[in-house]
C-alpha cells in the first residue's frame, strides 16, 4: 500500500513536472511571437480599430451598470405602480362617497 501511495505522488510529482515545463516552453513561444508581431509593422492594429476597442471596453461597465439599474427601476415599478393605483382609488373612494 504504502509502495503504490509512493508511486502515485511520484507520477503526480512527475506530471506536474512535465506541465510547468511545458507551460514555460509556450510562454517563451508567445513571448517571442509577441515580439515579432510589435516588430511587424503589416501587423498593427489600425488606429481608428483600436480607439473603437478602446472606447468599447471603457463603456461596458458603465452599459452593465445602466442595465443593471433598469433592471431594478423596472421590478421597482413593477412593485409600487400597482399599490400606488389602489391607494388613489381608495383615496378618491374616500373623498368620493364620504367614507
């Protein structure tokens, strides 16, 4: 039992071993990929496409928070439109027949 426990960690040691490795060895691939490409000058990004980018990422958050809040605004009218319509009908009942 204990020889099995001990060849188990060692292939667990072993795999783990071989992933950082090759984990490594694609890094430094995309870091020299990434490095051609700020070299080549056929690769850039258009300018008027990265400013668009730009501006994209800079809105999202504030488009989230916008739905997000018409979302509550929504069920909070949804909630009180309703109550707010009784309660005028019973005030109007009240001054209407002098309950």
């Amino acid at each position: 039992m204990a020889d099995q426990n001990n060849q188990e960690k060692y292939e667990d040691a072993l795999l783990a071993q071989m992933v950082q490795e090759a984990l490594a060895d694609e890094g430094d691939r995309l870091r020299e990929e990434n490095e051609r490409l700020l070299q080549d000058p056929n690769a850039a990004v258009p300018v008027d496409i990265s400013k668009r980018c730009i501006r994209a990422i800079r809105r999202s958050p504030y488009q989230n928070m916008l739905r997000k809040l018409g979302t509550a605004l929504a069920v909070l009218l949804r909630r009180t439109v309703p109550l707010l319509l009784l309660a005028g009908l019973i005030w109007w009942a009240v001054h209407r027949f002098g309950m």
